[in-house]
DNA sequence: TTATAAACGAGACGGTACGTCCTGTCTTTTA
DNA sequence: TAAAAGACAGGACGTACCGTCTCGTTTATAA
C-alpha cells in the first residue's frame, strides 16, 4: 500500500518514475530496527532516512507522519498468522496467545500500539488500520480454535467467545503495561488454563 | 516531591528564598491540563511554562524531563483512593474496578501509562514509582474486596486474587488499548461477572 | 538559440520528436515575467516551468542553469536598439542614454546584470554574451551619434568617445545602483548636458 | 546595532542573558569571508553559522534573513572612511574615488550591494541603511574634498558638486558593472582627470 | 540589620529535528 | 527521440523545543 498516492490498478499503470521497491523496503526495515533500539519517542525521520540511506524527502513524500511509518512498518513486518492447528485445542490456544501477546508487547509492535493509543482520538484512521490488518486476523485465528473446541464439545456451547479472548489476552498484557517488563510463559500459561476451564465448565454466559 | 534538593526536615530550613509553592502547583495542574489537550507527545515543557505562567528553568529545577514531570503529575493529581465498601463485595468488585479503569484509560493518567511503558527499559525508577504510588493502593482496594468474600464464603477460598485481578482489570483494559475506544460500562459489568462466576465456583485455582 | 543541442541543419532533421518551439517561447516569456516580479533571487526553475505549463527536464534540457536562462531571456527579449538619428546629435545622445539607461536599471535586465555581476569571476562565457550582444550594439549606436557629432564640428575632435560614453552612462545607473530608485529624467538631462559641454570646449582629452 | 532587538539605553539593561559578543563578531566575520569566497547566491546561513562555530538560530535570532545578516556585515566591517587630507586636493580626491570604487567592487561589499539593488523594491529599509551608513560618510568626505578646492579657488564655484560625483565614481562602477573586472588605476585616473578638468573651467553648471 | 543563599523571570546559548522547497538527475510512459 | 510526469539524492530553508547558562531581581534565613 502506497498510503499518499494508493497504487492504481495493475493495468493502467502510474505515469513518471515509479517509486524504488527497495527504498520503500529499506525505510521500512529501519523504522522497525530503530524502533526496537530507541523507542518511538525518540524515532526520528531523520535517523529512519539516514539508516535506510535514503533522503527524507524520499520518506515524507509516502509516510505524511511518523505515526503512519511506524504502524505502517510494524504491519508490513508482523510475522505472518499462526494456523499450526493440532488437535488439542487447549495447546493451540496457549501458543497462539503466547505468540500474539509476545509480539505484541515487543519492542516495535507495542511501542507502535502505545504511541497510537496514546493520541488515538486524532488517529481514528491509523487505529482502525491497525485493527483491521494486524489484531483482526491474528484474534480470528484464535476464535477459530475455540470455535471448534466447541463443536468438539470440549468447550460449553454457550461460552462468549470475544470475552474470553479478552481476558485470555487482556491479562497479560496489562501486565506488561503495568510493569513494563515482558510476560513470562508461566503466568501466560496460568491465565489461559483458568479460563479454559471457565469455558470448559460453563459460567462465561453470553 | 521534590526530586532534586529534597525537602529538608522542616527544623533546619534551607538558607535563600524557598521555593515557589503556587509555582508547582500551577506547572503540575498545566501539565495535566495539556496531557488531555494535546497528548504526550505533542505536550512540551516550553508549553507547560508558558501555560502555568512560570520561566522554563523553574521547570526544569524540579522536574529533569517531560516523562518524570508527567509520571509525578498525574500521580498527584489522581483522584483518591475509593473506599466506599458496602456489604454487597460483588457491587464493590464491579465499582472500583470500573473507576479504576476509566481513570487509567482517562486522558492524563492513561497517556502517562502509555507512554512510561513505551521506554519502560529506561525508566525502571518511574515505573516502580507509578506501580508504588497509583496501581498498589488501588489494587490492595480491590484485593480487599475480594478477600472480604472469601473470608464470607461468597468464593473459593482457593482462588487465586492477583491472576482474579489481572484478569477482571485486564480485559477492559485491552479493549481500550487495542481499539482507542474508553470501556463502556456493560463489557466492564460482564468480565466482572464472568470472573466473578469463575471465583465463586472454583476453578481460578492458585 | 538552442545553447545545449544547436539547430541542426534543416535539410538533415534530427530524429524523434522534434522540440517544441512553442514551449521554448513559453519558458523565456515565463522567465522574464518572473524576474519582473520575483526578482533574480527568487526566480526558480520550478516557478519557470510550472508557468510555461513546462516539465521541469524541459527547461534543463536547453539551459543549463538559472542564470544562462536569465541572461539567454534578457538578451532575446529586449526591446531593439532603436536607431532613429536625426540632425540634433544631442538630443540623440539623451534619447539613447535615456533608453539604455532605463532599460538597463528595470526590472528583468538590471536584474540579470546585477546577478551575473555579482558572480562575475564564474561565468566570464555569459559576462562577454551579455557584452557582446546587448551592450555592444547599444555602445555602437551610442558613439556613432558621437562620432558624427564631431564629424560636423560640434564635438572637439579630441574627444575620447569611450570615456564620455562611461560618464554619460556611469553616472545615471550609479544612480540607481547606490539608490534603488530608477532614474529620473532631469538628472539624465543634466548628466548628458554637462558631458556634452565638456566634449564641446574639449577637455576630455584622449 | 542589534537589527531585531536594537540596543537599549545602557542604563536600563535589557532582561535575561545578554548576548554573546563573540558570536556576534565570528558571525560578521565568517559572513564576510564566505561573501568573499563564493559570493551572495552561494552563501548560506547555515554555512556562517558553520564556520562561525555557532548555532543556526544564533544568527537567526539576531538577522531574519539572509540579506540584512550581508548588509550588516558589509557596513560594519568596512574599512573606516579615509581622512588624509593633503593641500592637493586633485590628488586627494583620486585617492578618494580609488579607495571607494575599489572597496564598492571588491568581492564583499559588491556583492552585498549588487544583491541589495537587485531586490531594492522589497527592502527600501536595508537599501536607506546602506546608504546612511555606509556611502553618505565616503560621499562627504568626497564633498569636502571638492568644497575645498572652491574655496581656495581651484574649482569654479558654480559647479554641482553632486553631479561631479555621480560621474567620477559612476564611470569607473559601470566599467565594472557591465564587464566584471576590477577597475584599473589608469581608467580611474582619466576619469578623475577629466572631471576636474570640466570643473576647473566651468561647465558643469548647477 | 545586614549578609548570604537560593529561588525567580527573562532570554541567549549550542544543538537536534522538523517538514518544506528547490536543485539537478534519472526513469518510465506517451506521443 | 522528445515531452510530461514524477521519483530520486541532496542541501538549505526558517521554526520549534531541547536542556543549559547567565543575568538582574526578589525573598528568606543566618550572622
């Protein structure tokens, strides 16, 4: 995605010079790396431009904004959804939560989310992004887990799927952002057994 | 607090002209004024002088940078701890987490949070500060709930408070984190009582 | 003239699509537009191009810098050496002085010799165009009508042409030189009145 | 002179850390040489402030542009107006007229001047400054020269003195102005000689 | 009472980064 | 093969704050 200029159709193509491929992916790489070196804070298109070895006209003129760099950065550089699917569904879940939550309080991913919640009323735009290209697809794949864990008959029919996803990810990360320090697997561990079982036996009504 | 000459014992005074008391308060009420307006990252110092109508320096004797400003301000400025307790622990439960969460996900005190957790690695001493001085009160208030119910035998004695809490503030947190959006009061009743369930029954096993 | 790729023969035609004589015009009316309003300084290809409806390559590719196209511009656009000689060899002498003088200090030509001036020691190649093709024949019709002057005995024979042309010259865009005002008509008047006198009685000897 | 904040009465100092004299001198100096070194166009703030070992604001905060920081500098690091008043007053005033047009065409106030004329409409201020400060004193002490001579009977006393002084420093500075090279002392002379000529026998009438 | 010490405002300092504009060049499609 | 369109590396622009400093002034305590 080309945020100023969105790339046209495939068929009638740009007119002029066409962006460099490379540069994008250089300024891209460098905005991950420093951001897990500095900290959004102290991110500056400056650095971001220098490290990529580019001019920084050359980063103004596709990102308007060092927000829209960074959540565009960490999307393009997400590691990609998880879908090693075995048959035990509470093993599934586990990993993936671990997984998510890791990434997502990491040094680039989180700081990302944390600067974008931080003035998230100006950035509605940037927030649903965020929403839909990287949470989205990664909670679907966990939504898929308990789904079938409740075709299964593992799980009671009557559980409240997103709620439980909420807690399952809410705990740890508001550790993390309570503490500052990353989650240990155990306590991830801890959390998504007992709301396992919660599951299992039936109170998260809908 | 003053963090840089701390306050003397108040028998032996320090020589020269005291400091300004009607300047501090004038900067820490400017400062939490500008968090809500302009955020975090837009908020400067030059702006918090400007607005408490005080010269830069005065600022910077006090406070050495934006974040401890900031961490010391909405600390000071937080509303107090509730302990309004009633004989209804579940009610209790439900009140002060959804004041809790409204307050960290409020403008000053959330965009704080943010953005001390952004460089959480450089500021270890801030973050104990914020976890000492604004989270463990307001965590021992609820932990006090909940081991009022359980001393009644309105829960399992073995459940475990810390994960219970995790979870219950966790969840709404998430959402707020995750979508911008502050918590409505229906999701924030539904964990409460969905965790509640799990408490009373049994399986949030220590 | 075509300073980059000069006109080929006629009879040969250059291969591929032939230059666009129109855009050539464009861009020196453009040019010379500008250097009215802006000013030397603040004349930019950009500005040039953009208004002679004109890609920015097109203007490189036939000057190859800001001040070739100025001082190309200022030469073609200006007004012809007039050349209306009638018996009154003074008051030819104040009517050619007048115009080259008022030529000389408006707006797009005084400006493109006071720039090219200013950097004189770098581009001596337009320094001698400039002389060559527009101060020179403005010169030579300038001391013909002293030469015929001293041809019908007005003039002392002795008179060193190029010197009182200097002076006659000198004298008013001194002027405007140290002043910024254009030169007004009385002091032109009484410029050309005393060099006159003087080359009558004979003191400027050679 | 300070051009943004002029100096106050030095009885009532003006508020705050005073101005760095140093900065201010390096500053001038550094304009100067660069003026001399790669001309008016080429200059650039930030290289002054570079080599003045100084911070770009700094000179910001004393000259808002490029060309009132070059007029500055050009007027007050001119050589002192000359005095030596010998009792031949034709010498003196070829010394005078040589000192004058050498120091008017020599790289920096040349160019300064030359800069200034070619956007004298946009900056009547910097161009009276100059005039003021700069050409008036040389101008009167031109002037007295020549009064002089009237009085001691070497000149006619009906002769203009103003105009004779457009001529004798005007001829030599449109030399310069329309070729670019320096002015020879032999053009200077003949210039001299032959102005005092025509204002010894009288012809320049007032 | 009078030093003395430290705060105060004002504002300059060396710096860094901002976001923009223009430079001159290069690449691509269109004519 | 030129023209338009537009991206490229690069450099300077003028501005905003940073955190520090030097002032002249004010205000308390200590001598």
């Amino acid at each position: 995605m080309t945020p100023i200029l969105p790339e046209a159709v495939p068929v009638a193509r740009r007119r002029g010079r066409p962006r460099d491929a490379q540069a994008e992916q250089a300024i891209l790489t460098a905005t991950v790396d420093l951001l897990g070196e500095v900290g959004f804070a102290t991110l500056s298109i400056e650095a971001v431009a220098a490290r990529a070895g580019v001019a920084r006209p050359t980063v103004y003129r596709r990102w308007p904004s060092k927000l829209e760099l960074v959540i565009d950065a960490v999307i393009r550089m997400a590691p990609p959804v998880s879908s090693d699917i075995t048959d035990d569904p509470r093993a599934d879940l586990l990993h993936l939560v671990s997984r998510l939550v890791a990434d997502m309080t990491s040094a680039p991913v989180g700081r990302a989310i944390l600067a974008l919640t931080g003035e998230a009323d100006k950035h509605a735009d940037l927030a649903r992004r965020l929403a839909d290209d990287y949470l989205a697809p990664r909670r679907a794949a966990l939504a898929e887990v308990l789904r079938r864990a409740v075709g299964s008959g593992e799980l009671n029919p009557d559980v409240d799927i997103d709620l439980m996803l909420d807690l399952v990810l809410g705990a740890p990360t508001y550790r993390w952002l309570t503490t500052g320090r990353p989650v240990d697997s155990r306590s991830a561990r801890a959390v998504v057994e007992a709301v396992w079982e919660m599951a299992r036996v039936g109170p998260i009504a809908r």
